[in-house]
C-alpha cells in the first residue's frame, strides 16, 4: 500500500473532523491501528485542529445574560405573586434556568462554530497536501527524463537578438523521445510564438511552435530527430512560419 498516497489523499482529515461515513471512519481507524505513519499523521490532524480552536474560541456576549433576563422580567413578578413559593426561590429558579439556557446557547454557538473551522482547516490541509503532491510530479518527472540512460543535453544559448536567452533539448535515442526545456525566454509579444527547428545538413526542419510552460518547470515533448546537427528558436508570428527567421533567432546549440 502507498502510505504516502493515503496520507495526501484528504481522508485523515475527514477522519479527524468526523464527515466520514461509519464504515469509512472504522477503516481509517483500522489502518491508523496497523500503521504507525497514519496513527502519527491523524494524531498531528488533531493537535492542528484543537491548536487552532482554542487560539480562536470566542467568549459568550456579556450583553447575552442581562438581555435574555429582561425578557422574563415581567413573568418573573408574576410568579411571586401569584406562587404560593416565596418570591425569592421563583427569582433563583429563574436565575438558574436563565444560566442554563446561556450556558446552552454558548456550548452550541461554540461547537458549530469549531465544527465549521475544522472543516475549513481540513479543506486547507487538504488543498496543501494536493498541491505539494503536484509539484512533486512536476519536479520528479523531468528529473527522471534527465536520469534516463542514453539522455543528452543540448545547450542552447542566446544570440546578438537576445543575449541572456537560455533553453536546452533533451533527447534520448535510446527511447526515441525528446523534450524541450525553455527554461531562460522571454515572455513573447503579443501576436508572437517561439518556434524550435533542427537543423539537419545546414537545413531547418520544424519541430513546431510552443507555449512557455505555466509551471516553468514542465518540460515539453518534442519530435524526436536523431540525425539533428543543432536546434534553434525563433520568435515568429503566431501559428509559426514556413522557414525560421533569422533575424529573430533567440537562441541556438550545436549536437556534439
């Protein structure tokens, strides 16, 4: 089992805030009983949730009491006068149900409220866990492109028409697979693409436009072309050109 797939999945903190279904809250709890990294994650579920439930608690309102109290005023004299108990025990009576209906109303403002929090923060957690998850894939993979056996690197470096341009094709003749990595390019003008070429017996063959990953981690699969003697980018108008141009060659690298 993927410990670490479970964990990340969002169901701990279901689990902890209690919107599982019975039969979802008994696995959970059988799997936190036969792995110690579940048990240590839904204890630190809890810790977070009660941390945060008594840094925010919020008092009963002081006004509560004399509000609720003028309310029963009136029946309060009536009972004295007309109650064959002494009037002093129907306003101590009173008193006590008055304090027992504040004492209520708090405890349930006060759970619905932390119920409401921990749902939110469980939501959060859960977000958090998603997105990490995410970016893990993003970095793992084109790391694991670049540990392929057989995997080159070519550097391509900016030109006269951009200096500081940087990116690099990476290709793998043993997997027949090639990815591009625009990691250093400006951001095009409006109406404008990037455009890779290889060149092949001093000819420029189109490898197609493409669009600067959002991430600026992704990578960019790419025709593969093993007889390729350099590659190159352009900046063309949107859609591409027949030929590249070259007085808008962004950068270029030699396949030694």
């Amino acid at each position: 089992m993927d410990i670490k797939a479970y964990i990340s999945s969002g169901i701990l903190e279901l689990y902890v805030i209690g919107q599982l279904s019975p039969r979802e809250m008994q696995e959970v709890a059988q799997m936190a009983a036969k792995y110690p990294e579940i048990k240590q994650e839904v204890l630190a579920i809890e810790q977070t949730l009660e941390a945060y439930a008594l840094k925010n608690q919020v008092q009963v309102n002081p006004a509560t009491f004399p509000n609720i109290k003028a309310e029963i005023k009136p029946e309060i004299t009536d009972l004295g006068k007309t109650s064959s108990f002494p009037n002093w025990l129907g306003i101590a009576l009173a008193a006590a149900v008055v304090a027992l209906l504040i004492g209520c109303i708090g405890l349930w403002q006060n759970n619905h409220r932390l119920q409401a929090e921990k749902m939110v923060i469980a939501n959060d957690l859960i977000e958090c866990r998603q997105a990490e998850q995410t970016l893990e894939q993003q970095v793992e993979r084109p790391m694991a492109i670049l540990r392929q056996q057989g995997t080159r690197t070519i550097l391509m470096q900016g030109t006269e028409v951009s200096p500081n341009a940087l990116a690099a094709v990476y290709f793998n003749p043993i997997t027949k697979k090639a990815y591009l990595d625009p990691f250093q390019l400006g951001t095009p003008e409006s109406g404008k693409q990037y455009q890779l070429w290889a060149l092949i017996g001093g000819q420029p063959t189109d490898m197609g436009v493409f669009e600067q990953p959002i991430d600026g981690v992704a990578l960019i699969e790419v025709p593969f072309i093993a007889d390729a003697e350099a590659f190159a980018i352009t900046l063309e108008p949107a859609g591409g050109s027949v030929n590249p141009t070259l007085t808008a060659l962004q950068v270029i690298g030699e396949v030694i």
